[in-house]
C-alpha cells in the first residue's frame, strides 16, 4: 500500500470564500458592518432560534456571557473535566469555581447522578459540551434542575463542535440558555476565527443576574434587551459599533459598562456567509466518512466507536473519536506516532482538564476523576474533514486496524 499524506484537519475553502473576502476588503470597511448583520441573521434562520450574536471566538463568547451575568468569586459553574481550557478558563476568568463533573462511564458526557449531588447553593451554571459534535443530554439536566428546585441555575453549552447537529427534532442552538459555537480554522463552518452566541426568550428571570454592579446600568438603559447588551458589552460596553460612530456628525457616544473587545469582523463573516451556501451538503460528506470508518472499524472486538445518530440526536460529525478497548496510554501515544510516520496525521480529544500543569497547581488532581481518565487513554481521533476522499478514510481506517492489532498482540 502506498504511502500518502493525510492531514488531520484542514479547512474546506474555495473561490467563493476569495470572493467573499475581497469584496468586503474592496467594500471601504472591514470591522464589524454589514456582514456580521447578515452572518447572525443566516445564523439565527440555521439554528432555529430568537437571537443569534457574532463574536471573535468561542472562548470570546464564553467570556462574555459570564460576564454579563456578572458571575463572581461567590459562584460555582458545574462542568465537564473532558474538554477544551476555553470552557474553564472563562469561570477562572471571572473568579469562578469550575466543579469538575466526572463522567458517565464509557461515556463523553457527565455523569448526571453525581452532577446533581454536587448543586449546591453557590451553584450559579451548569455548562454542557457537545463533545464531538453530538450533543449532551439537555433535557435531562433541566430535569435534574426542576427535581432539585433549582431551575434558578444558568445552563450554558460550549457548542464549539456541534454547529449542524440535531437534538430531539431541533438544530442545536436554542436547547439551553445559550449555546456557544465555535467557527475556528478546524471547525465543520469557519471564519478563520470566530463564534456565535445563539438563545431564544429567556426561560428565566435574568434580571437578577445583573446585580448591583457596574452592568446594572447596561441593563437599565438597554431595557432587558440581550442581544444588544451582549453587543455594545462585545465593544468595550461602548453605546455604538465604530461604523455607526464614524458617521458624519455621529461622532459622540457613551460608555455603559466595562465591557470587553471580542466582536467579529465583516472580513470573517463574509468567509462564514460563503460557508454556509454549501454547509449541509458538508455535513452528509462528513456523515459518509464518519459511516465508512464505522464500517470497516466496527467489525473489530476491539473498536469502541463514537456517538454519530440515534432516535433523539445526530451529531456534527467534526470528530470520530475511536477508542480502543485493551489498549494502555502509552501504546496509544505510540500507535499515534507509528501512524505519522505512515503520513497519517491523528490527535487526543481531549487531554483532561487536571492533567495540564496549570490546574493540576490549582488543586485538580485526575485521581479524582477515574471514567474521564479511563476515556482519554485510549482514545485516538481520526481524521475526518469534508475534503476527505472516501478512498483516502478508508486507506486511514485500514492503516488504524493493521497497527493496532500490532499492539494489542504484542500487549
């Protein structure tokens, strides 16, 4: 068998991207304008929901929702230790306490038994991954919440994966409070760099998240109204976006919060405007790669394969998170460099939270966390990207099985 090069994860662009992107250059305005305005109404149609708001990045949304709801060193936010740092580092950001939810089992989601045993009354969120792109159980945490007496809890999900998935008939993106997508370089859509808070009518009474602090003022004069909070908070809580302040004679404006500077730029959104022209069609040519790797994989005793569809929820397909039953850490490491020496480009997701030095200096210790461990070590994520050939997933899949079986055996 010949030796090819199969990257993990390049992004899916073309000419209409090009274009996109020199009209607006050509355009006299490049920052927030026109394009982020049509990227957030498309958006919004797509996911099914009230609101949708652009941002520079996942972790930018995360950030920014947290801080105007004015989470603070009295809160805990319930999540997941099997993520990204972007979901941690926004309650750090914010002098939160991140409570690290073991997970189920053999599962990539939490362990719900035991989340509801951890709700205390400091707990302010729960925030959810869509690990992969297939969705966590959402009704099933606000079940936990209306069990406990706590449907006061914000329920957040870092929907970075998952833009396209669906959950219980629905698109994901108005399931829960918010949703956060992510639109980075590697994602199913991008913009290079950048996000998308979406939500519908508030399911609680936000007011009180406000507070008596400095955002109360934003909220007074913005009457409630969240998708312009979240906005003028987006531009360092300035009352108007520079291309409406660079108008003639509109020159004054007010500052109505310590806000942040995490918007997105007409240049990035008009990438993401091109993308979601042939967005669906990517995602049944994710779905085929992700179903051809079932295929030859699942014939294997050793092959745990991902969640991709069930009764209730399709996934994104942006991973194909195999594992493998029997197999040790480091043979995993080993079997990963075995597979780039053979041009076969592969990655971990993710690295648990307490593993990294930082949290582990900040008390977290994966002792604490056995099934999170135990679904990391052996985890491999295959390649799987809309550019892929059916010929080149299947000469991966091949290539996984022989060197695998070489390592189970020797094992």
């Amino acid at each position: 068998m010949e030796k090819r090069i199969i990257p993990f994860s390049p992004p899916d662009l073309g000419q209409k991207e090009i274009d996109a992107v020199v009209e607006v250059l050509n355009s006299g305005w490049i920052t927030t304008g026109p394009k982020v305005g049509q990227f957030e109404e498309k958006i919004k149609a797509y996911c099914q929901t009230d609101n949708a708001v652009a941002v520079g990045s996942n972790s930018q949304g995360l950030d920014l929702i947290l801080k105007v709801f004015n989470f603070n060193s009295n809160h805990d936010v319930l999540t997941t230790p099997y993520t990204y740092a972007a979901t941690i580092n926004a309650i750090l950001h914010r002098g939160s306490r991140p409570v690290l939810v073991d997970l189920k089992k053999d599962t990539f989601f939490m362990d719900y038994e035991r989340l509801s045993e951890m709700i205390t009354p400091r707990t302010k969120a729960i925030m959810t991954v869509d690990i992969g792109g297939y969705p966590a159980d959402y009704d099933g945490l606000k079940e936990i919440l209306k069990l406990k007496g706590r449907e006061d809890i914000l329920l957040l999900s870092d929907s970075a994966h998952s833009f396209g998935a669906w959950y219980k008939g629905r698109r994901v993106g108005g399931q829960l409070d918010f949703h956060i997508f992510s639109f980075h370089a590697v994602k199913n859509l991008t913009t290079a760099e950048g996000g998308a808070i979406t939500f519908n009518q508030p399911r609680i009474d936000f007011n009180k998240y406000f507070g008596n602090n400095a955002g109360q003022g934003i909220n007074k004069d913005l009457n409630n109204d969240l998708p312009r909070i979240f906005k003028y908070t987006s531009l360092n809580g300035q009352s108007k976006d520079a291309l409406t302040k660079m108008q003639a004679g509109a020159w004054r404006y007010d500052i109505l919060t310590d806000g942040m500077k995490c918007n997105m730029t007409d240049i990035s959104a008009s990438i993401g405007l091109a993308q979601l022209e042939d967005y669906n069609q990517k995602l049944e040519r994710r779905q085929a790669l992700h179903n051809l790797y079932n295929e030859i994989l699942g014939a294997k005793e050793w092959a745990i394969l991902p969640p991709g569809k069930s009764n209730d929820c399709q996934s994104s397909y942006h991973l194909y998170l195999l594992r493998i039953n029997g197999l040790s850490e480091e043979n995993r490491d080993k079997i990963i460099q075995e597979l780039a020496s053979m041009g076969i480009s592969t990655n971990v997701h993710y690295i648990p939270i307490p593993m990294f030095t930082y949290y582990k200096e900040i008390g977290y210790s994966i002792k604490d966390y056995p099934n999170t461990y135990n679904q990391y070590a052996n985890e491999i994520s295959l390649p799987l990207y809309s550019k892929l050939s059916l010929d080149d997933c299947a000469y991966v899949a091949e290539n996984v099985v022989k060197v695998v079986e070489k390592y189970l055996k020797n094992s």
